[in-house]
C-alpha cells in the first residue's frame, strides 16, 4: 500500500470517528477502525455487552456478523463469524442487542449443522421453532439430583470398570488415533440399539470434513441418525465457529433436558477448543499465560462441563451427559488443558498407545481411569459380577511386569497371570459391536467364576461367543429378564455357570 493511500485510509476513518461522535446514537452505532485475521476493531458502541452480536456493513453491501470479546474504554474487539474479506476500515458497525443463539429443537434430529444452526446435509432449511442463547448458565446446587441412572456405553470395560451416569461428565483422554472417538460412537450406537431414548449430539471441533461425512455415513447405516444431531466444524472454519461450536451443542442438548428427556453430547474434541480460543485471544491482544493460553481458559471448560446435569423431580429429571474428548501429547497429562479438564469432570477413561498397539482394544488403562460416580449409576446386574473385575486386571497389569524376569512362580501367581490373560482377552471389543447387559452380565460372569480358566486364551472369545449364543437360543425369556438390569438371582447365576463349564469343556477337549 503506497504512502499516499494509507493517508487517505486514515482520514477517511478519522472522518467517520468524527461523525459518529456527533450523533446522538453513538452507544448503538460504531465504525470499524481495523481488521485482519478475523478479528475487527470498533470505535463507539458503548452500549455494548460481553459475547453481544454486532453487524458490520460488507463492501458488497451484505451485513457481516461478529461478537465482541474485548471491551475497552474506546473500542472493541469483535470476532466475525463470516468472511473477513469483506470487512474494511470504515465500514458502519451497528448493535443487535441480541448474544448469539442457535436453533433447538425436535427438528434438527437426523441433521448435520454448522454452530449457528445453518444445515450442512442438504436437506433444507431447518424450521424450528425455538431458540437458545448459545451461552447459558449452568443449573444451580438445587435444581440438581444425584446422578444414579446408568448411561450404557455397550463397552464391557467401561460398563463394569468405569460406569458413566446420566448427567455425568466423563473424560475420553489418550493420545491421537488411540479410539477415542470409537468408544463415542460405540455409546451412540448403543444407545440406538437398547432403545433407551437418549438423543446424540456429536460436536466436531475443527475435525476433517471427510472424517465427519464418514462417521455420519455409519452412522445412517447403524440406523443411529434417526436419533442423532451432528454439530460440525472443519479446520478451514475460522476460529471463531469453532469456539462457539460446543457452546452451540449444550444449547441444542440443554433443550431435551429441560423437557423431562435425556440427551448425550460428546466434545470431540476439546484440545482443539481451547487452540481456536488461545488464537482468538493472542489476536485480540490478550496476555498469555502458561503455554500461551491466556488465563481464563479454565473457565472456558469449566462454564461448558457444567452446563451437563441431571435435574431434579421437580424441573422434570432430565440429563444431559457429557463425554469431552482431550488429545495428549506423547501420553502428557500433566499439561495444561488436560490437567484443567480431569480436574472439572467426574472422571477419565484414559487410552494407553501401548494397550492400543499390543491389540488391546479398546485400550483402557485399568489403573489410570475412574469413574466419581462409580457404583451409583451402574446396573445391580453388572455391578454383581464386576465386583473384582478391576482388582484382578491391575494385579495381573503388576504381575505380568514382575514375571518376564522370572520362570519360577509359584501356584497362586501363575492361577492370577492365567485368569488375569482370559480377561484382558475377554475384554477385547471390536468397534461398532456393543454388548447389551445380558451379555456383559453373562461374559463376566462365566470369567470371574473360573468356569473359563482352563479354555485357552485363544479360544477365550470362540467360548464368549458360544456361551452367549446358546443362552440367546435356550434362555431367551431368562436373558430378556435379566437385560432390564436387575442382580441375578442364583437360580440364574447357576443356568449361566453351567452353560459355561460346559462349553469350557469342549474347547478344553479340543485343545488335547
């Protein structure tokens, strides 16, 4: 730009400060002083308000929204949400005196939206008829309930180890390409298949367009988008649509919570949230803080994780649960984000690279997840048979470290390492292929019985799959019974036992 245009080019918005400082309406109405990397400086609006909705005036004459995150004594600093070519200095600034909101309601089911609610699946305008503030405050101590209603994910592991409850929020932690969002779309998919009536919500926050297109292809062939809302941002979205991304899906799934329903919201995922606000907030000028992240970044998760509840009777005792996503770095949980977002949920599921590439999939460290809520949401059915499930696998994880440096063990140790391999086997769970609680109920069982200690460790799943098959065919009233979630009585316990030993048996002879 030559000298001489810059010149003109400040003239020009002294010109326009000039005039707005003459009108009487300056609260209302400013003038945009700068903007580059999507984010825009205004003069005047005095009025205005944090996350409030501006409109600026494009060259081609369209109107350009943003909201404003800084607020200083002269200006303002906005972020636009739609393209910055078409912002210049100069341009007319005016207040809506609305913050942003998004479209709720039954109408976006079986849909893939943008944050603002714009569809991305060709399939028409979205007509709700409702609407919710993006950004909303968390429900109060009182207007909560004890999460006790179990979540199912279908996932054996989680199920007995570290069980989710509706309203709960739980970590997914693990490095990139671990199968977090396997595990997600596995508690879709159940949730789909056991007809338990909770509505999905998958955000993708700044994830490969063609990675988005392909898990709503599965799902539509799972037949799980019928009851699925898919909010979706993509790398080349600004920064500004990915911030709002997750906010946008609480206020979808605040919606079925405050009408007696239940919904599930997974953030997929939340590392990439926190990189599009620290980008926001270096642009703005904002210090920064431990690894660059400006020092409200806690807040950010915290005001987000908290939105997700169990209500009370008295407000109807619906749930929104959360499943946020974090991505390590080289297995680091000691870093900043994640660090903040164990510390806000009710516990992690944390994914081992090692268990993932030793084919333990899904690969759930024993030792590092937890669930806070623990037992009270989980099923009297499972919860009878899973009760030495987790100490069995961490002593197994301890022993196996101690045996490879010994060949002579003794009787109990090698009875442990033995029992301790079937069920890490047992625990193997191919993706897309959730258990209903009959199956885990009956599998745990069967294992923590004994009654598959002598079948080798390679057969261990042939013997699952046969126990589980024979059951479905000659106890089928029992397992439909048994699938409601309530403890097994012993009469029931014995009719699996049996099936199992005998089956056991078989492959035992098999194996000579």
């Amino acid at each position: 730009m030559s000298q001489i245009s810059v010149k003109e080019l400040s003239a020009d918005i002294r010109k326009a400060i000039d005039q707005l400082k003459n009108r009487p309406e300056i609260e209302n109405v400013g003038v945009v002083t700068r903007s580059a990397d999507g984010i825009a400086w205004i003069y005047g609006l005095r009025a205005c308000g944090a996350n409030e909705v501006v409109e600026i005036e494009g060259t081609d004459g369209s109107m350009v929204q943003a909201f404003a995150l800084n607020l200083s004594e002269n200006e303002i600093g906005a972020v636009l949400l739609g393209s910055e070519e078409k912002v210049k200095a100069g341009a007319r600034v005016k207040l809506t005196g609305k913050v942003q909101q998004v479209p709720v309601g039954p109408e976006l089911v079986g849909r893939v939206v943008d944050p603002l609610g714009r569809p991305l699946d060709d399939k028409g305008p979205i007509k709700a008829k409702k609407f919710n503030n993006i950004e909303q405050p968390a429900p109060g101590v009182l207007d909560r309930k004890s999460v006790h209603e179990p979540l199912m994910t279908g996932i054996t592991a989680i199920d007995a180890m570290v069980p989710i409850g509706r309203g709960q929020r739980e970590l997914i932690i693990g490095d990139r390409q671990t199968g977090k969002t396997a595990i997600a779309i596995d508690t879709m998919i159940n949730q789909f298949r056991q007809k338990t009536g909770v509505i999905n919500i998958f955000v993708a926050i700044g994830q490969k367009s063609s990675k988005t297109a392909r898990m709503v292809e599965r799902l539509k062939r799972e037949g799980v988008m019928g009851q699925t809302i898919v909010v979706a941002t993509s790398p080349s979205d600004p920064a500004s649509l990915q911030f709002i991304a997750p906010y946008a899906g609480a206020a979808i799934g605040e919606y079925f919570r405050d009408n007696k329903q239940h919904a599930l919201i997974i953030y997929d995922d939340l590392s990439k949230h926190a990189n599009a606000y620290r980008q926001m907030s270096l642009l703005l000028r904002r210090p920064p803080g431990r690894e660059a992240f400006p020092g409200d970044v806690f807040y950010l998760h915290s005001r987000l994780l908290e939105r997700s509840a169990k209500l009370s009777d008295s407000l109807g005792g619906g749930s929104l649960t959360a499943l946020p996503i974090i991505e390590t770095q080289a297995g680091d949980v000691s870093a900043f984000i994640p660090t903040n977002v164990i510390s806000i949920t009710d516990g992690q599921i944390y994914l081992e690279t090692d268990l993932f590439y030793q084919g333990i999939r899904p690969a759930i460290s024993v030792g590092l997840s937890v669930s806070r809520v623990g037992g009270a949401a989980q099923t009297k059915a499972v919860k009878s048979v899973a009760g030495s499930l987790r100490l069995n696998l961490a002593q197994y994880r301890e022993l196996a470290a101690f045996a490879q440096f010994s060949t002579d063990l003794d009787a109990e140790t090698k009875q442990q390492l033995d029992r301790g391999q079937r069920l890490t086997e047992l625990l193997k769970q191919p993706q897309y292929s959730p258990y209903s609680i009959w199956e885990q109920t009956s599998m745990l069982l069967a294992a923590t019985e004994g009654a598959f200690d002598k079948v080798p460790v390679r057969d261990i799943k042939k013997a699952v799959n046969a126990l589980l098959s024979e059951l479905n065919h000659k106890h089928k009233k029992a397992m439909d019974k048994l699938n409601e979630g309530d403890k097994p009585d012993d009469k029931l316990k014995n009719t699996i036992l049996t099936a199992a030993k005998s089956i056991a048996k078989d492959y035992k002879e098999s194996d000579k």
